[in-house]
C-alpha cells in the first residue's frame, strides 16, 4: 500500500473541508518559534528530517505558519496586477507552501508509524484546518481566473511537455475542487470537505484503538495449540505487559484473516480470534464505526452530486486509468464468479479432510488458513511454514531486495548510523547509482507496534524535483511481529512478498526524475500507482534473487531445489480464497461508492448494507470474509482509496502484462532495468499514467496474463 502525500497546499489527502476553523489559541503556540525544527529546512543530508529534536508541541505551530505563509503566497499570485504568465502562476503556484508541505509531511508520516494521544489530538484539530485551507486555494475566483485564462491560452504558450502537462493538472485539479460553482455551492462544498475530514480521522483513529481494544487473552497455554514456544511466549509477553500476566494475548491486524488461524489446532480458539476480529468497528462502544462510515458515504455521494456527478465513483474514476465505472464494474464482474467457483472447489478439499478427522464441522471462515495449509501439504508435500527459517529478515532485504536492485539498476546500498531515528529499531541506508552519486536516503521501518497503524506502506519525507533541487527521502513500514529477544526475525513467504512490494514504491520514488514537485515520485493515478510495487514483487522468486537471500539462518544451507519446485507448483494453490476476499472487499467499496446520499443506509443498516452487497456481486461465500469488513476498510474510509480499492487488481492487470514482458526480454538484466527507469518509473505524474505503460510495454493492457496467473482461466 502506499499512501501519496503530494504537495500539501494541494494534497487529495487533504482534500476533504468547510469554512476556516478557529485560529490556534496562544495556549497551543508554546515553544518559541526559533525552537522549531521545522520551521526551516533541515541541515542534514537531502533534507532529512531532524527527528531528534522533533517534538509534539511543534507541529501545529508550525502548520499555522506554514498556511499562513501560503495563503499569503496565493494572495500575491492571485491578485498579480502583471498578465497571467506560466511562470507567474502555475510556477509560482508550485513554489507555494513550502513550509506547510514540510510540516505535514513529517507529521503524518510521525502520526502513522509512532502515534499517541496527543498526535491523535493534533490530527483531529488539523484535519479540519488543512481542508478549509485547500478550500481557500482552489475555491479563489481571482486564481482559478488566471489558471483559466492560461488554459484557454496553451497551446500558444510555448511549453515544453512537462509543463503543459502541469497547466493541464492544476486547471483539472481546480475544476474537480469547484472552482466553477456559484458561491453558495461552495459554500456547502467547504462544509461537507470540513466534515469528510473530521470523520475520516475519527475513522483512522477509532481503527487503532479498536485494533488494540478487541486483542484476545487466551487463558490456557493448551488452547494455543500448535503456535511454537516463542509464539506462546511472545503472547505471554503481551499479556503481562497489559496486566493479565498469566495468561495470553493475541493482537490483531488489519485484515480479517488473522496470522495465527494458519497453525492454531483448537477449533474454538480460532472461532475467538474470527469473532473478534469480524466484530471491530460495529459492536458498540466508544471505536464503533457504523455511524462514521454512513456519514462519510453520505456525504461523499453529496460532495459528488453538488460536483455534477451521479456518484462519488463517477468522481473518483474519472481520474483514473481504468476509465469509468462501467469499464470497473465490467471487470470486476468478469472476475468474481471464476474466483468464487474456484474458491468453493477449494472448501471442498479442506471439508474432506476435516471429515477423514472427524472434525465435526463446516469449514468457515476461521477455518481456512490452518486446513488450506493441510491441503497444501497433502497436495505438494509440503508446508507453508517450512519456508520460514530460509526467509531471515536481514538477508530478504540485504540479499534479496537489494541484491535485485543491484542486479536490475546498479543500485548499491550503504548503511548509516549517523542519522537521527524516530524508534531504535528503524534503519537508514544512503542509495548510490551506479556511478558512484547518491541517489536517496531510504528509512525501513519493519516491526509492528501498537503506536503504529497496521499494513504496510512506504511514504516520502523528501520528494525529488528539479525546481528546488530536491533528492528523495523514502520509507518503507511493515508490520511484522518482532521475535523475542535474541531470536532471529523469521519472515512467511506473504512478509517477504510484501517487502519486495513496499520497494517497489520506495523505488517510484528514488528514481524520480521530474521538474514540478506535483508529478514527482508516486504522484501518478491512484489505480496506477500500485502497478509498479507489484512488479517488483516478481524478484522475489526470480532464481538468481531467491538463491542469494533464501538461505537457512542457522546452517547458511540455500532453500532445497525440491522445496522451491514445490513452492513454484503451488503458485496457483489457494488463489479462488485470495481473488475473492480480495475482489469482496473491492466490490464493497463500490457499492458503498455507487448509490446516492438517499439510498445510504443509517448506522443501523451498515451490516445489512454489506451483506446485501456482497449477495447482489455473488461473493456472498461464508467461509471467505471480506479482506475488510467496511467498519475497519481503512483504505476506503480514511479516504486514500475511496472507490479506489479495486486498484490492487487493476494494477496488476498491468502488473501481469509486464512481467510477461520481462520474461520474454530476458528477466533480470541491466537493459530491461535501465529501460523500466527511464520509461516509466523515473516519469512519475508527468506522463499520462497508461502512455507510460504503453512506452514500456509496446501495446495496451491485456488482462489474460492475470487470469493465468491466478489459475481463473480455467475456472469453470
């Protein structure tokens, strides 16, 4: 997952509002301003962020000045007495709000990966802020007079591609924002973006603290039958450390599935662990979230329809590269019923072996991970779990994620000591190109904690870009759970996929070579921006990638031929479960995204909403949950993804095609890497994002390879 972070004055992040929010009383201005870090540039290399003195106290100070700062540039451009210019408008724009770009940046990237109660405040108090404050940007007449003026006017203007393409942003930026409504629609359009912002962040927030409230304790040792000894004892760990020593805690992640149902032997300890889990977000209490998600698709359907369109789908995808809502809807149609067929033949091989144990029941949901991985072994002669000690977390990402870089662009990597971290665990590498130059400074961030959202995700706190000079500052989160201590970090196959994954965006955004920050890095569509992480996750299996990191972490013995040969005739094993939770929680999305504010159940009706709907799409199947129930669907409702779940699949639709591409040319070489830089991931937005693939590819997207991949061609 990556969540974009654009300019801040600009940011869709931020795009949500009503009317300016009350100034901050003097109170919340404490620490003198020449005390705050983030006031100026950081000194250290490529602007890395002064995390050492970084102190909460310091980002609301210095978000007030950055807005005030930027509405004051925006007056000046505004109200320019000289003739519109390019430079004078649209440059000027993109040299606008640099202060407020960098305290933004920092603090949500802090408030995601080590939160607390006082970030939280903070966030609330800002969301608010910054949406009213885009508002005021997009909704000024004078601005969008000039933009207009210089639309009307570009193709007499000269300019090069890039910036062409820049005037073509912002003039469709500013008209999706409302800059042509009557005053009184912006009027209630500041409202409703002031409000979506205020409940997507009370939303994010009630996800994680419901996350940590509905952990399980498990009172006997005995029901944690078939966890290993220090996954007990990391349990008894958390259990003591939150007041219940003696017993077992069990915390939960963000999807529905949990980790532990693969290898957990008591039917009624993996029964607790689903009940729980499918109850956050809408069994009362102070985190639930029904309510919040019929207010937030509410208001998103009216946003839409004071814009001019029939739903806030229709708004989303119109930016997007699949086209439309009929193109969307056409595929996941053609999607769900193999993957659903192909997921109850899978029921069927695991019913059978729990009636050969006479079980006693019918697989569910609860049930799936332990008796696929049953399947697995009775059908492959092997188990997911035998992998595990050959996937050492600091080889996967030094002789592994690296090492394929390395092979792929010439890239090397260095590790440093010298920088400030934000948690003892997160570790800062300098990037060098081939040559020798230094390219960026990536942070990694791998163990899970309750200060930090769930998923994985890579961020910028630096983004590349020629008008200031800029060089990327990336981050890759995971959140894998830490081992006990002196114990190795031993990763599944899916952990060492998602980190493959996360450098994909991390390398989006180190290879950024753009003139305006608004195209720089991941700044593309949000259903393209997923395409080339899933590309990367190619190398994981790549023979000459796999034989240098896949290496047992006592012995250095490499991963057994006859085990890998197993893996590689495995790969289509389980995908009916994986295409259809997956293809469930998209189609969710769409259908809390495709009606119109009338027909938005109240809070009461949010359950019967989504069980409706996933009976309408045919995904109705008990034993395979939703990847997200739309209570904890952060992706959809803390607004990154609204209607935009569907991206996953989307991208790779692309994603399939092009690893075809590079199998046919040669798989890991320099050429095929130099030519994925240069075309496609170096453009970031300043392309449009399908010619782009086009460019590399040769030809338009085919969805054949994806149906291959995921045995759906023979589904019947």
């Amino acid at each position: 997952m990556h969540p974009i972070h654009p300019r801040t004055s600009l940011a869709p992040l931020l795009l949500a509002t009503v009317c300016l929010a009350a100034p901050l009383k003097a109170a919340e201005l404490t620490p003198a301003m020449n005390d705050n870090p983030l006031l100026t540039q950081s000194p250290l290399p490529f602007h890395y962020p002064q995390f050492d003195k970084i102190r909460n106290e310091h980002f609301l100070p210095a978000c007030e000045q950055g807005m005030a700062e930027n509405l004051t540039e925006v007056a000046a451009i505004a109200n320019n007495s000289e003739k519109p210019t390019f430079d004078n408008t649209v440059v000027a724009l993109e040299r606008s709000g640099r202060l407020l770009d960098r305290a933004v940046r920092v603090f949500l990237n802090l408030n995601s990966t080590l939160t607390n109660p006082e970030m939280q405040k903070i966030q609330r108090a800002l969301a608010p802020r910054l949406s009213a404050h885009n508002d005021a940007i997009r909704l000024n007449p004078a601005l969008f007079a000039r933009l207009d003026a210089l639309h009307s006017a570009r193709d007499t203007l000269g300019l090069d591609a890039e910036s062409k393409h820049l005037l073509e942003r912002y003039y469709k930026d500013f008209i999706r924002s409302g800059a042509k409504l009557p005053e009184p629609e912006k009027v209630k359009l500041r409202a409703l973006n002031s409000e979506l912002a205020t409940l997507q962040t009370t939303f994010t927030q009630n996800v994680l603290k419901e996350r940590d409230a509905t952990s399980v304790l498990i009172s006997t040792r005995e029901e944690l039958a078939g966890l290993s000894d220090s996954q007990i004892n990391a349990a008894a760990a958390a259990a003591k450390a939150a007041g219940s020593e003696g017993k077992f805690l069990i915390a939960l992640v963000n999807t529905t599935g949990q980790p532990p149902l693969a290898e957990l032997t008591r039917h009624a300890t993996r029964e607790k662990i689903m009940a729980s889990s499918l109850a956050r977000g809408n069994r009362g209490g102070d985190f639930d979230n029904r309510a919040v998600v019929s207010a937030i698709a509410k208001k998103r359907a009216e946003h839409a329809a004071l814009l001019g369109y029939a739903h806030h789908a229709a708004y989303q995808l119109e930016e997007q590269t699949v086209g439309s809502v009929d193109v969307l809807n056409k595929l996941l149609a053609q999607l769900a019923p193999p993957a659903v067929a192909n997921a109850r033949k899978e029921a069927v091989d695991m019913q059978a072996i729990v009636d050969t144990e006479k079980g006693g029941f019918t697989i569910a949901a609860a049930d799936w991970d332990l008796y696929t991985e049953k399947v697995r072994a009775a059908r492959y002669a092997f188990d997911a779990s035998q992998l595990k000690p050959y996937y050492e977390l600091n080889h996967v990402i030094l002789d592994g994620v690296f090492f394929a870089a390395h092979k792929l662009y010439g890239l090397n990597f260095k590790e440093r000591h010298d920088l400030p971290v934000y948690e003892p665990s997160v570790r800062v590498f300098d990037v060098f190109n081939e040559d020798g130059t230094q390219l960026a400074i990536f942070l990694v961030d791998y163990y899970s904690r309750s200060s930090k959202n769930g998923g994985a995700w890579m961020n910028a706190y630096v983004s590349q870009n020629g008008l200031f000079g800029t060089m990327p500052v990336v981050a890759n989160h995971l959140n894998i759970t830490p081992p006990p201590a002196g114990q190795p970090t031993l990763l599944t196959h899916d952990e060492v996929n998602t980190a493959f994954h996360e450098f994909g965006h991390a390398l989006h955004g180190m290879f950024s070579s753009v003139k305006y920050p608004r195209f720089a890095g991941t700044s593309v569509p949000r259903d393209f921006v997923e395409y080339p992480s899933q590309v990367n996750e190619m190398w994981a299996t790549w023979p000459e990638v796999l034989q240098n990191y896949a290496k047992h972490y006592q012995t250095g013995a490499p991963l057994p031929p006859e085990l890998l040969a197993k893996v590689k005739a495995a790969a289509k094993f389980n995908q009916g479960f994986k295409t259809t939770e997956y293809l469930a929680a998209a189609l969710l999305d769409q259908a809390w995204h495709q009606i119109s504010a009338a027909d938005v159940p109240n809070a009461g009706g949010v359950l019967a909403f989504e069980a409706a709907a996933l009976k309408k799409y045919g995904v109705d199947f008990a034993a395979v949950r939703p990847r997200y129930r739309s209570t904890y669907f952060s992706h959809t409702f803390a607004g990154g993804y609204s209607a935009g779940y569907y991206s996953y699949i989307w991208s790779e639709v692309l994603d399939a095609d092009t690893v075809d591409w590079f199998k046919a040319h040669g798989g890991l070489t320099r050429a095929n890497g130099d030519r994925f830089r240069s075309l496609l991931l170096s453009r970031g937005g300043s392309v449009e994002a399908l010619q782009l693939f086009r460019n590399f590819t040769g030809g338009d997207p085919d969805i054949k390879p994806l149906l291959v991949r995921r045995g759906l061609d023979a589904a019947k």
